[in-house]
C-alpha cells in the first residue's frame, strides 16, 4: 500500500460540509469567526463550482450541509444551490442571520427542499440587538423572520452569541424562544478566533457573570423537561473557564470539510488563519482534498504532538485541543492549546480570565466587523 | 398500542451508503442507527399504530419471535429524546 492509501484507509468520510458561499454581511457584528482580512477575498465560486462541490461531498458521503457566510442570502444563486443540495440526498441548513430573507423566500426555499433555517440573534431586546449587529432594523426584522420560519413548517433553531454584554439576559433569551416555538436554542458563548478574538477583553464574560447563565440555563432546563417540552437548550460555555481543551472539531479532518467563498477547503472555519497552506476546490477533487493534501494531513493521528500532549493519556480524547487557539496564544500551532492546565502556556487563559473580572469596555469600543476595519488589517 | 407514531417535524430517515448504514437527520445533527431501529423506523410511516407496527416487523422477522416488547420500548425511548412524536 502506498502512504496515501494507507491514509486513506484510517480516515473516515466528511460527514459534515461547511459551504460558506460568501464573506458578504450587512450586519457588522464584533465576533464574527470570518478571518480579519476577509475583505482582500472577494473572489467567490460561481454557481457550476458550487454545485461541483456539493456533488464531490455527497459522494464522499457527506450528510449534513450548511450554507453559511458571511450572509448566504446575498448569493443569488441560494435557491439553485438549495435545490441541488436536497435533489444529492442532503440535510440541508441554512445559518442566516435572517437580514434578507421574506416570507416568499422562506416558501419558495421550502418548496427547494431546505430543511432547516437557523436564524442568529444577537440580544432578547432590540437597543442591545441592533446595537451588536451594527444595524438599526436587525431585531424586528429577525423577530419577522423567525414567526414566518415556524409558520412554513421548518423546525426552529435560535442562536444567541453570548458575551460580556447579553450574558445577563438568560432568562428574557429564553422567554422569548420559547413565545417563539422554537424547537432548539443554542447559547453559543463567544468563541475567541477571528474578529472575537480581536475583541476579547471586550467580549468574554466574567467567571461570576458566567456562573449566574449557568444556573439560570440549569433552572431552565429543568422547568422545561417538568413541563414536556421538546425545545433544548443547548448552552456552550467558554473553553477559557475549562482545564481541559476541547477536541476541537472532533478532531482535525475527521468529520469536518469546510470551504471558503473562494475555494479555499479547510479543516474548520477558523483554520484559515495558520501559516498552513490550505488546497483549493478550484486546483483539485475534494476527495484529493480530503485524503491526501498536505493541509488536511498536517495534524491527523498524533505523531505531530509535542509534550505535554505527547505522554499525555487524555490525548485520544481531546487531540490536544484546538490548533488555532493555540497558535493564537502561542505562536505554535503544534503546541498544547492553553486552556489544558498541563500546557506551559495555561497562564495566558488565566490572564485573560483576570482580565475578564475587571474589563470595563462598552460596546463602542469594539471592532466591528466590515469591510472598512477589515481592510485594515492587510493594508497594515 | 393503538398510536399512531410519527417523525418529529425536521427529522429525516434515510439511507446513507457511505456509512452502510440508515441515519436519523435533524438540524445540524445526526445518529448513525444499528439495524433493529432502522427495521422499526423504516415502518413508521405517520400513518400505522404500533400495533400494525409491530404486526408488519413479526411478519418481516418471523424467527425473532415476539418483539411488542422491543419495538415499544424503542419507541418510548424515541419519542422522549423527541426524534418521534405520538399522535
């Protein structure tokens, strides 16, 4: 057997695509996970490159599909793509913020055979809402959206980023989920890579303020299953309160493909910011992509781990954690990720948690995500 | 046993070659299912009671005997990590 195909036999299928269609937004929110400079990448995949793409995926065996950004709603193409996504076989998700979308449309992607649309809020109360997305009319439009979504019949998923700023806001979050009907709220607390990691001090909640969420998603949780309800809460909380890392994306290029607006397949959304080099769609099969590119292969298996990791016997567990946090806060991506307290770099999460009980920035102070702050950071 | 079970709205069975396996398919998630779930899965249909259900699996599986005991407690367990919904 060659090295490739002895490769290729341990690794399993990309069960889960990731199709970000493009890094376009209206909305300009401060933890966006789209890399800083994504303003110097405006080449996206036309339509037959797409449907190529998903074509390739479903044949390797990928199951679910998410049609993510940037906003997927500015693509034109949306419905054609829906409908080539539901006619292979796919679970199909659309991750919307919900700025785009009508009633006609939530029909007529229906009609195309999309599963499910999640919508993304950024606060219980219009002020913190628009204030977060950058944009006057967010909130109302977003409440819109969400109704029409239960009205065609899909099933209901919010997602809240929670941060330093909404995190007291638990319970009106989940009050107004539940006025909603939805079936599933995800209180998905702020993870730092991309413009979140920019705005760290500004976003990361405090362990006390954290705490507080915690037990008031706990009471909610118990009141709702006393009660029968379907809807699940699904809070995930902050990697930087924990001592061991997360296995980061079930591990590097096991489950995960993710491409990017221009071609570029990756391992996680957030990848893109290691000094790796990463394959394009455009130059290659994903199926080459997937089994035998440098990039995807750069952290399978273990024999990249440096100690703590190496004798580590948690390693199958949690792969050493996640490779963009820990080039974030190393300079390495072949080091531990600090949030396991066995990495000789753990002090850093600790400074940052220190920095989280007496961080006093407001909102304004905040780089929000757009084209003009993007734009400087590859202008320098 | 008179119910008539259904999959919750969202949720989709279907066959996945890849895996060599049925999968149960719901927003942003996915449970590869071992063959006697997909055998009663693949009967609920929305329209027949689990009585019909369990009728139609006898008939299909005759040397498993007796299975109102299986299939009901699958579905109990179904329907309360609310994959399937009773009408």
């Amino acid at each position: 057997m060659s090295q490739a195909q002895e490769s290729r036999a341990q690794v399993g299928p990309p069960l889960w695509l990731l199709a970000e269609v493009t890094y376009r937004c209206p909305l300009q929110c401060p933890y966006c996970s789209n890399p800083l400079d994504f303003a110097q990448s405006d080449q996206e995949l036309s339509t037959e490159q797409w449907v190529s793409v998903l074509r390739q995926g479903r044949a390797m065996g990928a199951a679910q599909l998410g049609f993510s950004g940037g906003e997927p709603l500015v693509r034109q193409d949306l419905p054609e793509l829906i409908a080539e996504a539901r006619l292979l076989g796919y679970y199909t998700n659309l991750i919307t913020s919900g700025i785009g979308l009508n009633e006609a449309k939530v029909e007529s992607f229906r009609e195309a055979g999309l599963d499910h649309i999640q919508v993304s809020f950024q606060a219980s109360d219009p002020e913190l809402n628009n204030a977060v997305a950058g944009s006057r009319k967010a909130f109302e439009q977003k409440l819109a959206m969400a109704r029409a979504v239960k009205d065609a019949g899909y099933p209901m998923v919010l997602n809240f980023v929670i941060h330093r700023h909404n995190i007291h806001q638990m319970e009106d979050i989940i009050d107004l989920c539940e006025r909603l009907g939805a079936d599933y709220v995800e209180l998905a607390t702020c993870q730092y890579y991309g413009w979140a990691f920019k705005n760290r001090e500004g976003l990361m909640p405090s362990a006390a303020q954290l705490e507080v969420a915690e037990r008031e998603v706990n009471a909610r949780r118990q009141t709702l299953a006393e009660a029968g309800s379907a809807m699940k809460l699904i809070f995930v909380t902050p990697d930087y309160y924990e001592v061991r890392p997360k296995a980061c994306m079930n591990g590097w290029g096991s489950l995960f493909l993710t491409v990017a607006p221009d071609g570029t397949a990756l391992p996680c959304h957030s990848a893109r910011l290691l000094p790796i080099e990463f394959p394009n769609v455009k130059d290659q099969s994903l199926k080459s992509i997937w089994y035998d590119s440098p990039g995807f292969n750069h952290y399978r298996g273990d024999s990249w781990m440096p100690e703590p990791c190496r004798s580590c016997d948690e390693k199958d567990r949690d792969f050493g954690g996640c490779r963009c946090q820990a080039y974030l806060l190393t300079g390495d991506a072949d080091n531990a990720d600090p949030v396991c307290d066995k990495s000789p770099h753990h002090d850093r999460i600790l400074a940052a948690r220190r920095a989280a009980d007496h961080a006093t920035a407001g909102l304004e102070e905040l780089t929000y995500r757009n084209a003009r702050n993007s734009r400087l950071f590859f202008r320098g | 046993m008179n119910q008539i079970p259904k999959l919750r709205p969202g949720f989709r069975f279907q066959w996945e070659p890849v895996q060599n396996a049925h999968v149960l398919l719901y927003p942003e998630g996915m449970v590869k299912l071992n063959e006697s779930a997909s055998a009663i899965l693949s009967e609920v249909n929305g329209e027949s009671t689990v009585a019909e259900i369990v009728e139609r699996l006898e008939n299909r599986f005759p040397e498993a005997g007796a299975l109102e005991g299986d299939v009901c407690e699958f579905l109990d367990d179904a329907r309360q990590q609310h994959w399937i919904m009773m009408v």
